[in-house]
C-alpha cells in the first residue's frame, strides 16, 4: 500500500475506535496532507463506497459520500463553479452537514404557522 | 389550499414544535392518506425544497430531500425497478437512514483494522 495511505487508515481506524468508545467525532483534512501523486486515490479506493450519498446545495455544492466504512464518510467542498475546495474525511455517525441545526427548528415551525396563516 | 393538504401541515407544524420542545421525532405516512388527486402534489409545493438532497442505495432506492422546513424531510422509498414503496415525511433534526448505526462503528474498527493487517 501506498505510503501515505497507510498512516491516514490507521489515524481512521483510532478515530472509528474513540467514536465507538467516547461518541466523539474526528475530521481529516485531506486538502492538508502532502499526497504523492496516486496516494490520495488509494486511500480513496481502500475506502470504498457505501450506501448513502447527499449533496448540500448552498454556495457551492458539498458532496458527501459515506465509504464502505460505517462511520467513515468523505465530505467534499466545491465552489459554485465546480472547483475542489476542501476534501474531508469525517468519522462520524453522521456528518453536521445532514443535521438540522437545533434553533432551524422553532423557526421553521413559526414559518409553517406564519405559511398556514397566510 | 386543497381540504387534505392542510390538515397535514397542522401536522407537521406541531410535529416540528414537538421536536423543537422534546427532541422527539415524527413520522407521518403519505402512502396511508387518502388524498384526493393533486392534493399530495399540493402538500410537496407549499413544503418545497431545501438544500439537501440525498440517497441510500439498499435493495432498491431511498431518495431523501430536506423540504423548505428545516427539520422537515420527504423520504421516498422505491423498489429496485424505481417503483414507490412508500413516501414519508420525516419530522426529525435528522432521518435515521443517514445515521450510521451504533453497533456499526465497532465493526468498522474490525474491518478496517483487518484490512490494514493483510
């Protein structure tokens, strides 16, 4: 396996194990890491894909993929043209982006009521 | 408004201030309410869309929009010839089959940790 593929596996699997231990969720900035050319693919193909795919329309697209590692999910930025921003890898249960902020809540509900007043 | 949309947008709003005050979820079943025809196409242009759109590819497709209410989501479940199984609206912060499951996270440490040992 490539180099630097294989420290990264191994920084996911103590991530998936203190998510599994403590809940607590670990983000790995891709963008950051010095990839030899084809590094970044291997690690992205040892990964694989899983069964859920979202994307996020708001400013540009996020695109988000969970890997075939429950809990293993690549999460990547695009600008409004298309153009790579960041690449994360997120170990979570699930990513922040697919959760309705909490305050979103009352206000939708207050949206609805002001909708069906209407 | 059409007679049977509004009654499920008292629903949804109470749904959403139930989740707002208790955290707790709410499922409401479109495929057992008896619509009259353009009702439910009614219901899905007053929710309208969010940004968030997603799919879970398991034995045949689930199709997951955020609405325009945040924390209000139609989920569509199809067979694997793209028929409709059932359509739900989710009342959640987040629906389930975007959570990776607790027991999940553990066996992908496994996984992983195995992989990397081969």
């Amino acid at each position: 396996m490539a180099l630097n593929a294989v420290p990264v596996l191994h920084e996911i699997r103590h991530a998936l194990h203190r998510l599994d231990e403590t809940g607590e969720s670990t983000v790995i900035d891709l963008s950051a890491i010095p990839f030899a050319p084809g590094d970044r693919q291997q690690l992205l193909e040892v990964l694989g894909n899983g069964e859920v795919e979202a994307s996020i329309d708001a400013m540009g697209r996020t695109r988000i993929n969970e890997t075939g590692f429950p809990g293993v999910w690549l999460v990547q930025y695009q600008d409004t043209s298309g153009g790579e921003i960041a690449t994360h890898i997120e170990i979570t249960r699930c990513p922040s982006l697919l959760i309705t902020p909490e305050p979103d809540v009352a206000e939708s509900a207050a949206l609805l009521a002001a909708r069906l007043r209407s």
